[in-house]
C-alpha cells in the first residue's frame, strides 16, 4: 500500500469497512484506474454513481468503488468535473461499467466521450434528468417515443427479423422488464433487455425525506427478501449516527438475516424447478418458505419486512420461538441435504443445467456477485472478507462451484441453506445477554418511547429535526441472498441525506445476463435466468 500511496492521491477514511479514498483527475482517470486494477489487484468493479455538488466549485462528483479480492481492500476513487466536462468512458477497463455510465447520463446529464449512451432507465427521447436538485418530484416526464424496442441499429434491414419479444411472466421479474432475444437454430445470437417499467425514483425521493422517514421505500427495493435491505440501510445510519448496537440485538439481526437467505435462496431454486416443470420440488421448498416466514412473522409481527429499529431490536426471544427453531432446524438440515443429493442425481435437471459455464475471470469482468460468483469458483463473500456482527465468531464455511453453471449456482444456493442453518444454530446456542438497544442514544430512547405508546410526539419531531448528518459520505453492505447489498450515504449537515445510492445485486446480475445468454439454448433461457436470483425491482429503482 505504500507504492499506491506513493502514486496516487490517497488516504484511509475513519471507519473500519477497509474503505481508502483516492481523489482522482478527470484527465487521467483511464490510466489511473488502469494502474488499479493491473497493478494493484484491484480488478473488481463494484459500483459507478453521481452526486450533484451545488455551491462547489464543482457540478458533479463522479464515485467509482473498486475492490482487491486478495487483500479484501475496497477503494472509492472520486472525480470532481463540471457539467461541461465529457468524462472518458472506463467501459474499455471495466466492460461492466457500461449500464453504470448510462444510467449517470440519463439521470444526470453527465456526458461519456466515444460510447452509446442508449436509454436505459428513462423513455427514449427524454430530456429531463431526474436527479437533479432543480428537478421536483411530481414534475412531469416528456419522452419523444414511448418505451419500446430501440434495437433497430443493429439490423437496419429488418429490424425485427429473428428477434422474440420474451413476456417476462416469472415472479421474480414482475412483468418490469423485457427480453429480446434473436435466435439462430434454436440459440440465442443476440439480445437485449429493456428495463425502466417499474421506476419508482427510490433514490429521489430520498433527498426529500429525512433519515427516519426512509425505511419504508428502502425496504421495498428487494421484494425478494424478508429482511437484508432494511439491515444495510439500518446499519449506514446506525453507523452515521454513532450508534452501538448491543452484542444481543446483534446475534437476533443475524438470526433474522439468515432465515431471510434461507428463504430467498429456497424462491430461486424453486423458480429454477418451476422453468422445468419439477411441481413435486417445487411445493416442497414453498413449505419450507412458509414456515421461515411463520417463524419471522412470530417474531416480527410481520410477514415480509421486520419492525426492527434503529438502535437495536424491539423485543426478546420469546422461549416458544427459540424451541421452533430447535425442532425446524434438523429438519431444514436433513431436508437440504437430501434436496442437493436428489438434484445432483436428476439426469434430467443436472444435464439441462450444467449445459452453460462460466469461469472466474469472466464473472470478475462482469462483476458478478453473491452465489453467482461463488458458483465460478471466486472466494468472496462480505461476511468473511469485511466480517460485521458476530460474523467473525461464527464457524461457517463458503461453498463454491467448479465450472459457474446454472447447476453450480443452484448447489451454491442449497450448501448456503445448510451453512446458514449451522449459524442459526450457533447463534441460538451462544445467545448474548444483556440489552436490546442502545438507550444510552437520545435517538434510540425515544424510538423506542414511541414503540411503547409513552411518549411525546413534539419531542421526538424535534429531535429529529435537530438530526444532522456530517458532510462525507459513508457505505455500508452485508451480504443479503443474492450478492452484496450496499448504501451509499451522503450527508449535507442537515437532517436529510444529499445523496442516498442504494447498491444492490440485481442490477450488475441482469446486466452480465444480457451478454452471458448469448449460445444458450432459447429453451433453456428461463432457468439459466432464475439461477442468477435477480430481482427486477433491484434493478430499476
């Protein structure tokens, strides 16, 4: 690290996510981030976003967030430019920061020299930027041409000829994005996904709410699961506002994270049952969904998305709960472990599906993330290499595939199921004692007031507003089912956040779906799509 401090602009941030900032020059952002990644080992590309600057001297920061898998080291690497400046393209570095840049320039204005920047979230034609300060929400949208295909530069001839529109009708896509696809012989030649039907503007509405009003739109980005957004976005706050979580509530966030994985893990490996019509596999894991859900509802009050607030967890384990989990473990453990020996077994299911591959330099280059990296054979995962919790007190292991297939992915899923039952285990085994929360905090004493019906109202809206965040920016992540899930967070010194850059997936997974289905078998494209575990409510928000 001392010849990288030597070379670059660089300095260590003050919290322990093993995050260093680099200021970079937009001149020389192509070679400096060559240096990175060829030198350095930073070959990883995790996130690309924008932040509006006003009263700088600046318009606009640019954050690159890159990762050294062998060190466990993650870099942001900020530029500052003017809406004047066109930005060279790092898509010739990273092939995966293509959607990244696309999206900077659709929301921001923020030009790249020397690349197509195709409409990717907004109507084609748009010239509004939606995230800009000067831009209100409710303020209407005006698009040349409606959402469409936009693909017609590819074949100008006959710009339809081969192309299938795919109705994207499976749960996890929720008829929010289309597949294109061009078939040759009965293999896919070509394709292309539309997205930007289910824009909810997630990360616009949060410059006009404060911190505390926030929750509920950050919760509802992963629909897929019961509980890990919500725990990145209590963590970036908590860890803003300098609030100690105590040991107990700690071990009961990890319970819940874990029945959460298990449950999202079990609804893609049964979506992949469903493309090939395996009814008698699939009813099995939705009665092992319901009773993860039955046993986080008993606890939660909630079915989907938890009661949990800042500062803690608002009640004990109740001694019928933990007993549940005694006598569903077991059987979750020996129902999983018959489950991967059958699959492996199925002619049929094996075959179909290890029919693709993709190796570890391919999933880097694409950044790919969560148990579809791991099935490449690429060791990472954010509870080993950047611990939180009790993580680094817990004995489990990370499983991984051999040749990134869709029959690896799935194995990944099902070994994951088995690790996150030992976890649960040992966590309810070496529970903590002690508090729930930390009432040591004004914040969290008050919340917790307002949970008990014994408080006053102007006194917690007046803490509130007295709330204020320092003006850098912090990213927290956890490793939630389907990779890691981050939020960037920005502050201004009021009580609202500048600039909040929710981080999940999905969005990288579809992306490298796009060019990876490419050579497969048309027929087989649904079940290759659902062993990604992509959620499309992550992608367009």
């Amino acid at each position: 690290m001392k010849n990288l401090e030597e070379k670059l602009n660089l300095h260590r941030g003050g919290n322990d996510t093993g995050e260093i900032f680099v200021e970079g020059d937009p001149n020389s952002i192509n070679s400096e981030l060559n240096l990175l990644k060829n030198q350095f080992g930073f070959c990883y590309f995790l996130d690309m976003y924008a932040a509006e600057c006003p009263g700088d001297d600046f318009d606009f920061k640019i954050y690159y967030y890159i990762l050294n898998l062998d060190e466990n080291i993650r870099i942001r690497y900020t530029v500052s430019i003017s809406s004047k400046f066109s930005m060279p393209s790092v898509t010739s570095i990273w092939k995966c920061s293509d959607w990244y840049e696309r999206e900077i320039h659709e929301m921001y204005g923020v030009y790249f020299v020397n690349r197509n920047l195709d409409r990717l979230l907004l109507p084609a034609g748009c010239s509004e930027k939606p995230m800009l300060n000067s831009f209100r929400m409710g303020q209407e949208i005006e698009a040349t041409t409606p959402f469409g295909p936009y693909f017609t530069k590819r074949n100008q001839k006959d710009p339809l000829k081969n192309w299938t529109k795919i109705s994207t009708w499976t749960k996890s896509t929720h008829l929010s994005f289309k597949l294109w696809l061009q078939s040759d012989e009965g293999k896919v030649s070509d394709s292309i996904v539309e997205v930007g039907f289910l824009h909810r503007g997630v990360e616009k509405l949060c410059q006009n709410l404060n911190l505390f009003q926030l929750s509920p739109y950050i919760q509802r980005v992963n629909s897929h699961s019961l509980f890990c957004g919500e725990l990145s976005w209590l963590m970036a706050i908590e860890q803003r506002l300098q609030i100690k979580i105590p040991p107990k509530a700690m071990a009961i966030r990890m319970l819940l994270a874990e029945f959460s994985r298990i449950w999202e893990h079990f609804y893609f490996v049964e979506q992949v049952c469903l493309k090939l019509k395996m009814d008698k596999d699939i009813r099995e894991f939705q009665f092992y969904k319901e009773y993860i859900t039955e046993l986080f509802e008993n606890y939660t009050g909630r079915r989907q998305y938890s009661n949990v607030f800042i500062g803690g967890v608002p009640s004990e384990l109740q001694a019928g709960w933990i007993t549940s989990c005694y006598d569903f473990l077991p059987k979750l453990e020996i129902f999983t472990s018959k489950k991967i020996r059958e699959l492996s077994k199925d002619y049929f299911f094996s075959e179909i599906l290890r029919s693709d591959s993709i190796d570890g330099n391919t999933a880097l280059e694409l950044s790919l993330t969560g148990p579809t990296l791991r099935g490449c054979g690429i060791n990472f995962d954010i509870r080993k290499s950047f611990p939180y919790y009790h993580y680094e007190s817990v004995d489990f292991e990370i499983p991984l595939g051999k040749h990134g297939s869709s029959f690896d992915r799935v194995l990944v899923r099902l070994e994951e199921v088995r690790q996150s039952t030992s976890i649960i285990l040992q966590l309810l085994d070496n529970l903590p004692t002690g508090n729930l929360l930390d009432e040591g905090h004004e914040i969290v004493s008050l919340f917790k007031a307002q949970d008990d019906g014994n408080f006053n109202a102007l006194d917690l809206m007046n803490l509130i507003d007295g709330v204020k965040i320092s003006k850098d920016v912090s990213y927290s992540s956890i490793e939630a089912g389907s990779g890691e899930w981050g939020i960037h967070l920005h502050g201004d010194g009021s009580n609202k956040a500048s600039r909040l850059r929710i981080s999940p997936p999905s969005f990288s997974l579809l992306q490298a779906f796009q060019s990876l289905v490419i050579g497969r078998e048309v027929s087989e494209y649904g079940a290759f799509l659902e062993s990604f575990g992509i959620n499309s409510s992550e992608v367009d928000r």
